[in-house]
C-alpha cells in the first residue's frame, strides 16, 4: 500500500517523484524523502561540487544552442531530453543549463531568447522569477566531465550530448 504523498510548503496533493526528489505541481517545491532514503545522490553531489571548482571545463558547450542527450535520472531510469547551455561561470566548470528546452523554445521562444542573454550572477541571484514557474524549475547547474558527459546539481547525468541545428 502506498502513502499518499503531500506537500511540506502548499499542503497539495499533486506530487510526483521525478527520479531524484518529490516535486510539487503546485508551488515547485521539490524535497528528499528521508523516511524511504535520505541520501541517495550523496556521491553525486560531492562529485559534482569537485568538478564545479575546476578551473575550466573538460569540454565547451556552445552557449545558446540546443543540445539533445540522453539523461540517467537515478535508480537506473534514463530518458532523453534537450538543454541549452546558459551563461557560463568563468574560471570554473561550471554553468546553467535551460532542461527541456525545445519544448520551452516552443512554448515560449522570447523568453528563451531573453534567458540565453542573461549574465551567470543574475540567473544565480534568482534571475528567472520573474518568468513562468518552468523555467525556474527547469534551470539547471551543469558541470562537464572528463568522459564527455555531464552532471547537473540535481545528481543527473547527462550522456551523448550531441548539437542539434535547431538554434
């Protein structure tokens, strides 16, 4: 029997575990649930904070284009999906990333186009609340790999990252 899961902030019931965390549709909120496993991306994370202090990047994405790749979202579940790569953290391997991107570039493709002229600081200093809730929730951190693979701050792996000619 399954517990139904709620919302710690807006109380909701629309909540979906996305692979790594509980995600509310309502507010965005997303959380770990300590009960069924506290820590499951603990290397992970510490992974992706060694590779965000490098000095530069193992590879360059080209800012402002779409890439399609192929995602690991944890427990062994893989997808595929698109991103744009974002303003980039100069001295570091580190910089944002639009997940979802050729959906949002349908959707909504001056806002996107807005966001892939925004500066790292400002996206980091809450630079996307302002725009629609998917936006925010669809900006990723991104740190590249020696192996030409990627990791997001969520845990996510990224693989087979290949640049589409669509932007």
């Amino acid at each position: 029997m399954s517990t139904i899961q709620i919302c710690p902030e807006c109380f909701e019931e629309d909540v979906y575990f996305n692979g790594i965390n509980y995600e509310c549709s309502g507010c965005g909120l997303d959380w770990i649930d300590k009960q069924t496993n506290a820590s499951p991306y603990n290397y992970e994370q510490e992974e992706f904070e060694r590779l965000i202090k490098l000095k530069e990047p193992y590879f360059q994405l080209e800012h402002g284009k779409l890439y399609e790749c192929d995602v690991e979202l944890g427990g062994g579940k893989f997808d595929k999906t698109t991103f744009i790569p974002l303003a980039f953290h100069e001295g570091r391997n580190e910089q944002f990333i639009l997940t979802d991107a050729r959906k949002l570039l349908k959707q909504y493709p001056q806002i996107v186009n807005e966001i892939i002229n925004m500066r790292f600081l400002d996206i980091w200093n809450d630079g996307l609340a302002d725009y629609p809730s998917e936006f925010k929730t669809m900006a990723a951190v991104f740190a590249t790999q020696r192996e030409g693979t990627g990791l997001d701050d969520s845990g996510v792996h990224y693989y087979e990252i290949i640049k589409t000619n669509e932007l």
